[in-house]
C-alpha cells in the first residue's frame, strides 16, 4: 500500500511517521538511530510502497537557516540518492517539540515517559506529516473558516 513517511531528522536520532494509505492521518511509527535510518527506510519500503518523504525542515523565527538546516540538507542528499524516484517535500517544523508535549500531556503521559525524547521525536515526525496530509487534503481552516463566536473580538474579556 502507499505510504507517505514524515522525517523529524536529528543527529543522533530521527522519529518517523507514516500516512495510512488514503493519506489522511499520520501515525507515529519509530524512532531509528540517524546513522540506521537509510537502512530502516529500505527495509520499511521492502514492505509498503513510500511514495513521498515529508522531511522536518529547521527554521529560526524569523525564517532565517537554523544551525540545525545544513545537518538536514546533508541527509536530504543521501535520502535523495538512496530513494531517486520518490519526492521528497520540506515541512515547516517550528514549534513540533513544544506541540509534541502537549499531545503527551492531553493524552495523560506520564511526567517520566514525556522525558523520553524518542517519544517526543516520533510524535514529532507525526505532527509534521499530519501537517502536511491536512494541507494536502485542503482540511487546514483558513482564518476567514473561524466562526464569529470564536473569534478574538467576541472572546475578549469585558473590563
């Protein structure tokens, strides 16, 4: 079946997620050892068809190239030579950390399984593919989407 694999790459460890075939939910899969990942990719793709990578890219605030972006860009190469006929989409991945925790706090984690940052970085992965598939599947509200009963002018507190 195709599947769409979301990256959050790091030095040391990348979580990884995968679409479900009809690319509308991202599911946390794993988290691989960096130096492994290629080799995990092949394997995975031994058993699903990947017919495209969303790959976390690091940007500062203010849009400019984080320290993190040349790590990336270097394994952007390798991943393009090892998979040439799949395309690979760079996704925004500010604040997917923070995002991450929160979802292991709304969904009762405990305080010691959160500090687990291959938890954090799988779920991670997740979160930059749901991105993605949503974008991709036209379900992103747009602000004119936000009913008036939820907007900022009729939630503001009386003074």
């Amino acid at each position: 079946m195709d599947r769409i694999l979301g990256i959050d790459y790091g030095l040391r460890r990348t979580g990884i997620a995968a679409s479900d075939p009809l690319g509308i939910f991202a599911s946390a899969l794993d988290t691989v050892d960096s130096t492994k990942l290629i080799d995990y990719l092949k394997i995975y793709a031994q058993k699903e068809r990947i017919v495209r990578f969303v790959v976390g890219y690091p940007v500062n605030l203010d849009g400019r190239p984080s320290e993190a972006q040349a790590h990336v860009d270097a394994f952007l190469k390798t991943l393009e030579k090892a998979f040439p006929g799949v395309p690979v989409t760079r996704e925004d991945e500010r604040f997917t950390s923070v995002l991450a925790h929160q979802v292991m706090i709304d969904g009762g984690m405990k305080a010691k399984d959160r500090r687990n940052k291959a938890s954090v970085d799988k779920i991670s992965a997740a979160i930059i593919l749901q991105g993605f598939l949503d974008r991709q599947n036209g379900s992103v509200p747009i602000p004119a989407d936000v009913p008036e009963s939820l907007s900022r002018s009729r939630t503001r507190r009386k003074k």
